[in-house]
C-alpha cells in the first residue's frame, strides 16, 4: 500500500471486498462521533427506559448514516481525489471499487439508516430523510464556502439530539439542551476538521476549494481551531448543567480538555509531522472520555 494511502491513518490492510468498503468509509472513524449520539441516548435514559433494542437500532442508524456521508463524498470528490497526491490512493480513483459498488453500498446504507430511524418513532423516521440530505450536502460544501468545517460539524453533531429523541420521541426540556449538544460536537467535530484541512493547503488553492486554511492562511487558521475548541467545551459544560449531571461527567471533560490541548501542542504552523497523532489519537478520546464520565455519573 502506497505511503499516501498510509498517510490517512487507519486504513487496513486486504484485498477483500469487505476491506475495501470499511477503507472506502474509513469505517474505524465511527468511533469518533457515535459516543455523542449515546450521551443524547444515556441521557434520555432518565425519563424513559431504553431497551437493547433502541440501543442496537441507535448504532446501526448511526453507522449507516455516517456510511452513506463519507461514501457520497467519496463519489462527489473523486475526480478530486484522483488528482490530490494525499487521496488519490483511495478505493474509487485507484480502481479497487466501481462506481457502481460505491453507489451500491450508499444506497444500501441508506435503505438501512430510514428502516432504523422507522423502527424507532415516528419523529426518528420524519427527520430521516432531511438528515440524510444534510449530511450528504456536505460533500459540495468545500466548493462554495469556507464553513464547510462547521457544516461537516453539525453533520455529526445532530447525533446527539438524535440519540435523544430516538429513546424520548420528543424535543428536550429545557429546550437549548439538545441545541448545546449538537453545537459542542459541531465545534468539536470543525476544529479539527480545520486541522485535517491543513495538508491539502496547496492543493485546496490550486482547485479553488474554499477551507479556513485558504482564507486564513495556516497561523489563524489554527487560530480558529482553538477557538471552535474552545466553544465546544463551553457547549459541554452547559449540556452538563442542563442535563443535570454530575462530577464524574465533569472530570470526562475535563480530561477531554487536557487531550484537546495537548493536541494543539503537536500541530504548529511549521510543523505538520505529527498530524495524524493529533487527528486520530486525541480526537478518537475526546468522545470517549466525555460519554465514559456521563455513563459513570448516570450508574451512580
């Protein structure tokens, strides 16, 4: 496998049809977002019971959800890909998927994400089908504005608000909590996107793609990544008031805290050589350790 193709970070090794579709996705990725969608769900877990079963129909909504956002990307950007030295190792330019396998599992997933979003409520099932548009409408978003970072944010960050009224089937009370939490993860989610933007600098300018980066220059632009960072555990201390939680949740974000600086600390302006440290490793925690503090403050 090409360095390029080492360079994006968890990308397995095979040939099988199966590796090429968890690569095609980046499916490890999951993992990123999907704790936030099981905070809305653990704390709606203080009103209603929840089941096995909507646990089960929250992941799998989740999974096919951010399957068919990152797989249409992969289909709208891939004359884009091609020409990106960073990109052009991944499933669709380098031949290892058709398009029409792409399309297949975008479908597929889909068809999966509406069944699941059918099978929990009838609130679930109304939105699905705007979700899916948002999330979707993402791909096209680098080509005309520079907050394409923030709509990739929100793309995610509705997954809180989506565990919630998955397990309540109703708007939160106070009203502003289910708005709290998708804005943490939207400026969660954006401030690093605005660092993964950093190593196609070059290549944004040259295509006349919109980012931060190419409208800021590298310097504020990871500027702004502080702030947008900053912002979020602002929103999380306030989902936390208005969810009522506790200490344990606290000392979750701030642990968060401390792994959201000390990746600030490995992405200097000059210095990019340690980005994939900061992008998979600090941010794959964040999401964990905040639901871990949530989970041992709703057990006690």
């Amino acid at each position: 496998m090409s360095s390029d193709a080492r360079r994006e970070g968890q990308t397995f090794a095979g040939e099988s049809l199966v590796v090429r579709y968890v690569n095609f996705v980046k499916l490890p990725h999951t993992l990123f977002a999907l704790p936030f969608a099981l905070l809305g769900l653990l704390v709606a877990s203080r009103q209603h019971p929840v089941t096995w079963w909507t646990l089960a129909l929250v992941v799998l909504a989740f999974t096919c959800a951010r399957f068919v956002a990152l797989g249409f990307n992969r289909i709208a950007d891939r004359d884009l890909d091609a020409k990106n030295p960073r990109t052009r190792a991944r499933e669709l330019p380098a031949g290892r998927l058709t398009l029409a396998q792409a399309w297949a599992a975008v479908l597929a997933a889909a068809a999966l994400f509406l069944w699941a979003a059918w099978a929990l409520n009838p609130l679930c099932f109304a939105l699905a089908p705007v979700a899916l548009v948002f999330i979707s409408g993402y791909s096209y978003a680098k080509r005309f504005t520079r907050w394409s970072h923030l709509w990739l944010g929100l793309a995610d960050g509705i997954a809180t608000p989506a565990g919630y009224l998955a397990v309540t089937g109703r708007w939160s009370e106070p009203w502003w909590l289910l708005v709290v939490g998708a804005l943490a993860v939207t400026f969660w989610v954006g401030g690093f996107d605005v660092f993964y933007a950093l190593q196609d600098e070059d290549f944004d300018r040259a295509e006349r793609l919109e980012s931060l980066v190419v409208r800021l220059g590298r310097r504020r632009a990871i500027g702004a990544a502080k702030v947008l960072h900053g912002l979020a555990l602002i929103a999380l201390v306030l989902f936390g008031i208005g969810a009522g939680l506790g200490v344990a949740y606290y000392a979750g974000v701030a642990l968060g805290a401390a792994l959201i600086a000390w990746e600030h600390q490995l992405v200097q302006p000059g210095d990019l050589s340690r980005l994939d440290a900061a992008f998979f490793t600090a941010n794959g925690i964040v999401s964990v350790v905040v639901f871990l503090g949530a989970l041992v403050d709703r057990i006690l």
